[in-house]
C-alpha cells in the first residue's frame, strides 16, 4: 500500500508539472498580449486603408432631401462611385499618448494613439468635456459594418464611465440647442451633432473585449453618434469640484486620480477615485466643507497648514 501510494504521488507531480508547462488553462490556450506598439502600428494601417477606400453620404447631409433620416452611411469607392470624396479628406485626428501599463502589460511604453473623426452636421450648442454627462444616441460597429451595439433613443452617459477614445471622440463634437416637445409626446433636439469615431484598439478594448456582442481582439471600433445635450461642468460626486477639475494629472484618464487610494485599502473601503468620492482625502471631513464657492459659482483651494497640497487633498491639515 505505501509502495502504491509512493508511485501515486510522483504521477502526480508530474502531470502537476505538465500543467504548469501547458500554455492553456481548461484546454483554452492562454496567448500572452501582443505588444502595444505593434497593435497601434496595425490598428493605424487598418483606419487609414478604411478611409482611403470608403466615403459617407456628404452630399445628402449638404442637400437633405425632404425624408433623410440624418445618419451616417458608409460605402466602398469604386466604379460609380470613384469620383467621391475618401474619408481621409474629410476626418480629423488627434494624438492620444497610452501607457502599455493600462492593460497590464509587461513593457513599461507609451505609445501615441491617432482617433480619426468626422462631423457630418456640426452642432449648435457647445462641446463637452471627457468628464461630462452627455445626452448621445449611438452605434457602434466594427470596420466590416457589424453593429455590435446601439441605442436609437437619447440616454445620459456619464463619459468617464465609457471607453477612453470614445469620451475623448464625443469631447471633439458640438452638441444641440433646445428640446423640443412634440404632440405625439416624443421629443427632439434643435441642431444635434452627428459624426462618426474610428477607435484603434487601444483606445478601446485592446486584448480584453466583451464576451458578447461580436468583439473580437485587438479590434478597431467605429462609433457614429448624435450628440444631443450636456451638463456643463459635471460635478458627478456632488462634491462641489466638477469632474474635469479631478483629472489632477490631465492625462485624460479620471479613474487614475486617487488622493486617498492607500487609506482606502487599508481601511477595507474600496477605490474610490477622486471624481467619485465625496472625502477625497479621507480625513472625515467632505471636500465640499474643505474648499470655497463663492455667488458665481468660482472655487478656492484654502491650504491651512501651507504645505502647498490644498485642504481638501491634505488628510493631516
């Protein structure tokens, strides 16, 4: 009995052994992340060949006929269609730096990400922040034209809360004006902004997509969006500091701003980053009792112990 019960431990140190050199878990592969800057170079090349070969109804939203629907319709440039304008004369970029350290990577890089986009009818109202509630009716779909998701009704997105490259597309666009009541009980928006967004991948999902809806690795997402309204100056937490104010980094990432983020684990009450925590500092006394508004809505930073970190921030002042 011991001698069978020797033999039994060593197999089973060996197939421990064999699982630990096995690169799958469950008979699923495990594939360790591609690098960042080889994804971004590839994503780059995929974007800028979609937008040499395909164009949108410009024309239409210039001339609308009498039923146009207003929404964005791509299609290939061939034959009949040769003379029409490419999307790359028509979009605009900006430069969007990502820390490979975002998606857990092993090399410490930042590589510089390019958001493509276009507005097809410019709003008449003004644009909103990357930490604005904003008033967006949306779809998204891949650069083969499957939609993975959207909404034909206006719903309030809290813009920190979405994909990065989205929040920063939707801060490039002007929204409306006015709602407008309608008989049947419906209601509208006078001068929306419509436009369309072409995501590299590591300003969206990158290696972790959703396990649904079509997604697949290392994605280029495609957002066209009708930006209604939005609250100027959001103040999410209601903490008397808008939500932009608590990008103290102004790297454009709110979930990375954190004053309290050591006292919090220690104390067992979660993460709480600045623009969603009401005590900031967690010392017990809440930000707003700790900074200044005065009638016209201008805040001060008082500083009481003049270390150069502001109250609201300093958990020993």
């Amino acid at each position: 009995m011991k001698e069978k019960g020797v033999l039994l431990f060593i197999a089973a140190l060996f197939i421990l052994a064999a699982c630990n050199n096995d690169d799958s878990t469950n008979g699923v592969e495990v594939v360790p992340p591609r690098p960042l800057a080889e994804v971004e170079a590839e994503n780059n090349a995929e974007i800028k060949e979609f937008l040499n070969t395909h164009y949108y109804n410009y024309e239409e939203f210039e001339n609308p006929p009498a039923d146009f629907n207003f929404k964005i319709v791509l299609d290939t440039i061939a034959g009949e269609t040769q003379d029409k304008i490419p999307l790359s004369e028509q979009v605009s970029t900006m430069t969007i730096p990502v820390s490979s350290a975002t998606f857990n990577l092993e090399d410490d890089v930042v590589v510089d990400h390019t958001l493509y986009y276009f507005e097809a009818r410019e709003g008449t109202g003004g644009s909103p922040t990357i930490a604005d509630s904003t008033l967006v009716k949306y779809e998204g779909q891949l650069l083969s034209g499957d939609v993975f998701d959207s909404n034909v009704t206006y719903t309030w997105q809290y813009l920190p809360f979405f994909l990065r490259g989205y929040g920063a597309g939707i801060s490039n666009f002007k929204v409306g004006t006015e709602v407008i009541s309608n008989p049947d009980g419906t209601a509208e928006i006078t001068g929306s902004g419509i436009g369309m967004m072409f995501l590299p991948s590591g300003l969206a999902y990158y290696n972790n997509p959703p396990l649904s809806g079509g997604i697949s690795l290392y994605d280029v997402l495609v957002f066209q969006v009708n930006t209604g309204l939005f609250e100027e100056a959001t103040d999410y937490d209601n903490d008397g500091i808008p939500s932009i104010m608590e990008d103290l980094n102004n790297n454009g990432i709110l979930s990375d701003d954190n004053t309290d983020q050591s006292i919090e684990l220690s104390s067992g009450f979660g993460f709480l980053p600045n623009h969603l925590d009401r005590d900031d500092d967690q010392d017990g006394t809440l930000t707003r009792d700790e900074i200044v508004i005065d009638n016209e809505g201008n805040i001060t930073f008082p500083d009481s112990d003049g270390d150069g970190t502001p109250d609201y921030l300093d958990a020993d002042s």
